[in-house]
C-alpha cells in the first residue's frame, strides 16, 4: 500500500525555498569570490616576497610573508616562506610553529616535508626529522634530497649501518646523483673508514667535478690519511669553484691547516691572517647570520640551498 505523500508547505507553494535556496547558492558564490581575491593579494604579496629573498634581503621577505598569511590565512607557501625567512634570522622555533601551520594546511607538499625535518635535525628532533624525511622519499621516491638527508641523520642517530644500506639503496636507484656518493662517503669516514671513503668521494667529483664542497669533502679525507699534497690539489679545486661565502672560509682554513702539516708554515700562516682580516671577519659574520648547512627544499620560485654533508 503506497504511503500518502505530504502534503506541500506554504513556503514551497508560493516559492519561498526556491527563493532561499537560491541565496544560500549566491551566499557561497560571493564566499569563494572573496576567497579568491584574499589568496589574490595573498599571492601578491608573496611573489614579494620571494623577489626580496632573491635580492637576499631576508628580513623584508619576512616581512611580506608576514603580510601574506595576514592578506590569507590559509595560504600555505605564504607559511612556508615566513618559516624559511624566520630560520634564516635565527628564531628556530617560531619557525618550527610556522612550518607546522603550513604542513596543517598542505601535508601533501613534498617540500615541506624537506624543511620542517631539516630544522626538527637542527633541534636534535631526530626521530621526528628522520619521520618526514622517511615521508619526503614515499613522496618523491626518484629525488636524492631524500635519501641524502635520511642517510646523514640515521649516522647522527648512531645508525650507521641503517644509512649505508639507505645509500646504497638510493645510489642503485639514482647512480648519477653525486650527493648520494659524498653522503655514502661522509657516513664512512665519521666512522674511521676513511681509506674506504676516497673512492666514493673520488666517484662524486667526477660525476660533477665543478661541486666545490666534494672537492673540499675530497681533501679532508686526504689529510685524514696523511696525503697532504693531494689533500692541497682538492682544497685548491674547491676554493676555484666556491660561491658560498661560508665554504670559502672553511676551505682556507683547512687549506691552512693543509699547508702548516706539510711544514710550509709561513705560507699556512698567511692563510690565517688572510682569513682573520677585517673582510674576512665581515664575511664570516654575514655567513653565520646566513647559515644553511642543509639543502632547502622551498616553495617555486625560491633558489635551493646547498646539501647537508656536502
């Protein structure tokens, strides 16, 4: 037996809910339309920011990332750059909250993932940076960045074996990827494995024999091993093809100490004072302000860092 229907409302008869219906309908349009024009100026906002952080003024691309999350709070690269910009000022921790908030926002961005185990490493968080460095790999499993980080941060852990099969691992997948060769090799030579390590930092130079750090990684193991002159040759092809500022000085004070140990004291000295001059001082304070001892893995449009262990 067919259950009678009931019968119309008022409202519906003479068109009411028709007419509600269609304003809850331009209620939503009007919420994304302004949606829209915050992420709009939002974004504005942060293409800003990210010209400031090419010219290197850091604090400004703070400042507009700031501007940004303000314009959009559900911005997630506006949270990225202000977390990147406020580890680089040094304030770690607010950082670490700002990354947080983007990885609430997007935990889907690979990126991310990079940067937030990078500063967890930073604050000896190890089990949670080896976790999202594990997350970055499922992620982007044909990337080194990965691999590379995993592998340095296991050693710290005192997981020496788990990093070298990690390493391995990604060198059979990706054998032209020299970080993957220097990280293999840093990992030997902090266990005293240096002798073993001469061939797999031997092998990243070649793979990319302009990388000014391998050549630096190269000569350390040298002098390591009491091979003072080829130690010298490797800091020499370093210091001919540094950028960084930073890795400038540390190589002319391992170049120092290279010359001093093969007894050529007056030149080893030289490199000294040269290094402790009023520029080599005004460098060295720009440099640690700067420091970033690890591969940023950052949002489009943000030139990366260097690798950790490189």
């Amino acid at each position: 037996m067919a259950r009678p229907q009931p019968a119309p409302s008022m409202d519906s008869l003479v068109g009411i809910d028709a007419k509600m219906e269609a304003l809850n309908k331009l209620e939503m349009l009007q919420e994304e339309v302004d949606a829209a024009l915050a992420r709009r100026k939002s974004n504005g906002f942060l293409r800003r920011a990210i010209k400031a952080w090419r010219r290197g003024d850091i604090t400004r691309a703070g400042q507009l990332a700031l501007s940004s999350t303000g314009a959009d709070e559900t911005n997630s690269k506006a949270y990225h750059v202000l977390g990147m910009a406020l580890e680089r000022m040094g304030h770690v921790h607010k950082a670490l909250v700002t990354y947080e908030r983007a990885f609430q926002l997007d935990p889907d961005d690979p990126e991310l993932l990079i940067n937030l185990g990078l500063i967890a490493w930073n604050l000896k968080q190890n089990d949670g940076a080896a976790r999202m460095f594990s997350l970055y790999i499922d992620a982007c499993p044909d990337s080194p960045l990965g691999y590379n980080n995993l592998g340095s941060i296991l050693c710290d852990m005192g997981r020496p074996e788990s990093a070298l099969e990690t390493l391995r691992a990604a060198i059979l997948r990706m054998p032209a990827e020299p970080i993957l060769w220097n990280a293999l090799a840093t990992v030997l030579a902090e266990e005293g494995r240096a002798e073993e390590s001469l061939v797999f930092y031997n092998e990243s130079v070649r793979l990319d024999p302009n990388f000014a750090r391998l050549h630096h990684n190269l000569g350390y193991a040298y002098a390591h091993l009491g091979r003072l002159a080829e130690s010298l040759a490797a800091y020499d092809h370093a210091l001919a093809n540094v950028a960084d500022p930073s890795e400038k000085l540390e190589t002319e004070h391992s170049r120092a100490i290279c010359l001093i140990g093969m007894g050529r004291l007056e030149d080893g000295f030289a490199e000294f004072e040269k290094r402790n001059s009023p520029r080599g001082g005004r460098d060295r304070k720009a440099s640690d302000r700067g420091r970033c001892p690890s591969r940023r893995a950052v949002p489009a449009l943000v030139p990366q860092g260097r690798c950790r262990r490189l």
